[in-house]
C-alpha cells in the first residue's frame, strides 16, 4: 500500500500576513549546515515572497544549534528585529547529547519568548537520521524554514 506524503509545511498562502516593512533576523547553525542552509533559504525565499524586504532581513550564523540561544538572545536584546527566527538541526545518530542540546535550547528560546516582546520563532529540527533532517528541509515533508518564516509573518502582523 503507497503511504501517503505529508507536507508538514503546508499552509493557505491566501492567509499569510505581509511582512512589508518588518525587520527579521535570522539566526542558523553551521553544524549540519546542509540542512540549516536549506532551511534558513527557506525562510528568507518565503520571507521576500511576502513582501519582506531583502535589506530587512538579517542573518547571522553560530556553531551548533546550542549556540542558537545566545544568537537569539543578542538580537531580541538589540530591539532591532521584528521577529527573530532560529534554525538549527539535531540528529539523534550524531551525538549521545541529543536530549540536552535539544532540551537546552527549547527552553533557553523559550524563555526568550517569555522574556522580551520580539517573538523568536523555533526552527530546530530534531530528527533520528539524516534523511529525516532532509526531507523537512525542502524534501518531501516540505521546509521547516518556510514554515518558520510564515509563523513568523503571523506573530508581527497581530496585535498583541
Ligand atoms: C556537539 C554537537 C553535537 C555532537 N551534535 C550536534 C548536532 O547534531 N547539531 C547541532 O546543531 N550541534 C551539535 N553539536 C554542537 C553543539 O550545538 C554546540 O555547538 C557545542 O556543544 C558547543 O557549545
């Protein structure tokens, strides 16, 4: 029997916000670039594709996902950024740290989010294999950086 496909990055494009004249960091880890390269071009082609524009849009890149925390923290803190979106991949094969990377920066973005008032946008993939990580980044189950960047139009486009 086919299993059917799922594009977890589904979403009604009638329904995402403009993000013209919004400011957005982007803040990606080199470890397992392959993928977090995919996923942070991603994010910035939905971005331009709903009116952000290039030179609103800042990128910045730590070492490994744990780093993410602080990247994130230095551009909520600089209140230049609209939203600020952190994009990093985890595979479980990779490391025996697997559970404390991942929870670690959950919780450091989480606490972010309620810290300050920019919202910081999770885009950590956290997957058992490589080809896991590729299918959510621009594979079959879509790009978990698209996704981002549309959750990101959504939280500055409400009045909170
Ligand atoms: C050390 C480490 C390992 C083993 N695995 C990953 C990974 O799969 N994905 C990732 O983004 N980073 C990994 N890192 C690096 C840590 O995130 C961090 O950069 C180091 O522990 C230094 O603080």
């Amino acid at each position: 029997m086919a299993t059917k496909l799922h594009n977890l990055s589904d979403y009604n494009p009638e329904k995402v916000p403009s993000g013209k004249g919004k400011k957005v960091g982007i803040v990606y880890a080199e470890w397992n670039y392959e993928i977090t390269y995919a996923l942070r071009d991603g994010a910035v082609k939905t971005l331009l594709a709903n009116g952000v524009n290039e030179e609103d849009i800042t990128l910045a890149s730590v070492p490994g996902s744990f780093e993410l925390i602080y990247g994130a923290s230095q551009m909520v803190k600089s209140d230049k950024y609209d939203s600020v979106i952190a994009i990093g991949c985890v595979i479980r094969g990779d490391t025996p740290h697997f559970d404390y990377i991942c929870e670690g920066v959950t919780a450091g973005l989480s606490k972010l989010n309620t810290k300050y008032d920019t919202p910081v946008i999770f885009g950590l993939i956290t997957t058992n294999d490589f080809q896991q990580a590729k299918d959510r980044s621009g594979g079959i189950h879509g790009n978990k950086g698209d996704e981002c960047a549309v959750t990101a139009l959504h939280m500055m486009a409400q009045e909170w």
